[in-house]
C-alpha cells in the first residue's frame, strides 16, 4: 500500500493524447521509481511461488524404477521439480522411515499392507493396479477407516491387454507352440501348419464387455472378428460400444459359450465373480474354444480347466492370472501343452503411461479437484 501511494503521487496525471501511446518519454522521473517497483513485485512473485507446498511422494511399485529419462520418477521430476519423490527398491523390505514421509503413496495393492502401518502422514494412496483386493482385505482385517483419499490405475491397461489377446489367439491358431517344438527337434513339417483360421472367421466371447472388454473388442474389429460382450445388465443404446456386435446378459453365459470360437475373461474379483466358471459350465461349448484368462483367477478353479482340456470341451486354455500367484510347481497346469502360462503380465504397461495418469491426478490434487479413479472408501 505504501509502495503504490508513494508512486501514484510521484506521477504526473497523462493527456488524452499520450495515454493512447506508450513511449520511452513516459513517466521521466520515475524510471528508478517503476524499476524498483518491478524488481519488488518480481521477489515477492518468486518468494510466493517458492512456499508452496508440493506434498512429498514415495513409490513402491514393481514397475516404477528410476533408471531411465523415461522412467516414472524422471517424468515426475521434470513436471515438479521442487517437488520430493523417492523410489524405493521393491526387491528389499520398504524402509520404514522413508514411508513415513509419505504425504502421497504410489504402491503394488499387494505391498499396501506392509506400507500402511508406517505411513502417519498418508494424504493419498495411489494404486498400480486396476484391481485392489488386498487392499480392501486388509482394511477389513484391521477395522481401520482410510482417512486419505485412495485411487486405481485406471484406463491405462485396455491396449496393452487387448494387444496380449490378439497375439495369444493368432498363437493359437497358427499353432506357434508346435512350430517351436519342431525347431528344436531341426524339424521341417510344411504340412502341419498349412490349416488354420482367420481372425475374420472368429466369434469371441467377452465374459466383461467394461472399459477394458470394449478396448479388446475394438482390437479385435479390426481384424474381422465377431464380438459378444457379457454383461450384468442392459445397456441403453447410448451406452453400448459400437465394437461388440452382440451384448447379452449374465443368465445367456451358455449361449455365449456356445457361439464362441473365443472365450475371454475379463470379469473383476468380487463376491459374484468368484467361481463364475463352475465345473460342468464348459460343457455345453459346441466349437471347442480357446480359453483366455485375464481377469482374476478366482474365476475359475484350476481343476475345472483341467476337467475342460481333458473332456474336450475347450481346444486350450491361456492363464495369464491364477487362484495362488505364483503358480505353485505342482500344478498340473504346468504339464499340460494345451496350456499356456504368461506371469500376470497381460497388463503390463510402460512406466510413462503410470506416469500420464498420476501426473494429471497429481495436479488435480493440488487444486483440491476430485481425482480420477478414485475408491470410495466409504464403501469398503
């Protein structure tokens, strides 16, 4: 107040004529005065700027590293550089102290509940995954309320996962397993190998026709395919995708199964879905389809796959998640060559795509906007 006072009774009023026009004759005896004031107005911009508070991350996630210009952490740095993030080594216990500087917490759901406990200054927890069951088990089993906002890793995994489908099927059907089994025997089978179908040809089923279903079906459109999306209820017009040709209902499951020369999980893990495939449901399959597994691996119970391969009723199975990770040796499904076994992979996404999203949530976070993908906590 005292600076503008002084100023304003230092300047001489301007005409008409030169208000109209800024020149270098423009206030001749305060340029001393107009800099002074600049530079003031500048350092209390900068000083303003600097005190504010960017809440501090630390990440413990099996994807996030911090060794490359592409990395999470790097792509962070170069959007905040004042603010503070630390990865830490998912290959070694988290450090306990580290975590609890946390304000902002980027985690595997697995890892959550041995973070937790340390985290006392916890304002937000990002999730790694789209699905986040220990997560929710572990709130159940301690009785503690979240007080700090939780969000998934949504809307990043749909291309990724379609393009796994895609590859497992094309596999499949040009029989790229056998093609390697006789390459190590130095093997030359012209013949063998002169059968197939084109992904034109193919009907595939969607058992979960949701944001990642639809990005599989849209995938799948482009080369051909007849798309059947399952869902729990009907959809009005506006809210189908123009890649499923055919959506039906949770009760038409055989039907889907019928018709389809792919099946493909892609249900959530929740109460309903649990065992969704019982033991005698591929039975009434007429075109022996393949199976592809990407949802939860609660899905299915292994015994019910091999019951499916032996009596037929599928042509393969492709497992990319199981009831007990990892996979224990003494599975069957290891013996099985019908099978094909990926790691839980099918999701897997560069560390930049992780970043794109956190990034925008981040700031949003800042604001006090509300986040993208968040859980409500409220109904945990």
């Amino acid at each position: 107040m005292l600076i503008g006072a002084w100023l304003l009774s230092s300047v001489q009023p301007l005409s008409h004529e030169s208000s109209t026009s800024i020149s270098s004759a423009m206030f001749p005896r305060n340029k001393r005065a107009i800099s002074g004031l600049i530079t003031i107005t500048r350092n209390f911009s900068s000083s303003k700027m600097s005190a504010k508070h960017f809440p501090s991350v630390v990440t413990y996630g099996v994807d996030i590293k911090d060794d490359s210009k592409d990395s999470f952490p790097a792509i962070f740095r170069r959007h905040y550089p004042d603010a503070s993030i630390m990865v830490l080594d998912t290959d070694a216990p988290p450090d306990t102290e580290k975590v609890a500087q946390a304000e902002v917490l980027v985690a595997d759901p697995a890892s959550v509940p041995n973070l937790l406990e340390h985290a006392d200054n916890l304002r937000w927890l990002q999730l790694t995954f789209a699905g986040y069951e220990p997560f929710i088990s572990h709130i159940k089993q301690s009785g503690i309320s979240p007080t700090y906002q939780v969000t998934r890793q949504g809307g990043t995994f749909g291309v990724a996962m379609a393009e796994y489908v895609i590859s497992r099927i094309v596999a499949h059907e040009r029989r790229s397993v056998a093609m390697h089994e006789d390459k190590k025997l130095k093997q030359w089978r012209n013949g063998a190998f002169r059968r197939f179908r084109l992904l034109s040809e193919l009907t595939i089923g969607l058992i979960g026709a949701g944001d990642i279903g639809c990005k599989i079906a849209e995938r799948c459109k482009a080369f051909g395919m007849r798309t059947i999306g399952l869902v729990t209820r009907e959809k009005s017009e506006k809210d189908k995708s123009p890649f499923i040709d055919d959506y039906r209902l949770t009760k038409d499951l055989d039907s889907v199964l019928r018709d389809s020369d792919v099946v493909c999980n892609i249900l959530p893990s929740n109460p309903n879905t649990v065992e969704f495939f019982k033991e005698n449901t591929f039975q009434c399959c007429s075109k022996k389809p393949l199976f592809i597994n990407i949802g939860r691996g609660n899905a299915v119970k292994e015994t019910t796959i091999v019951k499916a391969i032996q009596n037929e009723w599928i042509s393969g199975a492709v497992l990319d998640v199981f009831e007990q990770e990892p996979l224990p040796q003494e599975s069957p499904l290891w013996d099985i060559p019908q099978v094909i076994i990926s790691p839980h992979v099918s999701g897997v996404v560069p560390q930049s795509v992780l970043a794109e999203l956190f990034l925008r949530n981040y700031d949003k976070f800042l604001r006090g906007e509300p986040l993208d993908y968040e859980v409500d906590v409220t109904k945990l």
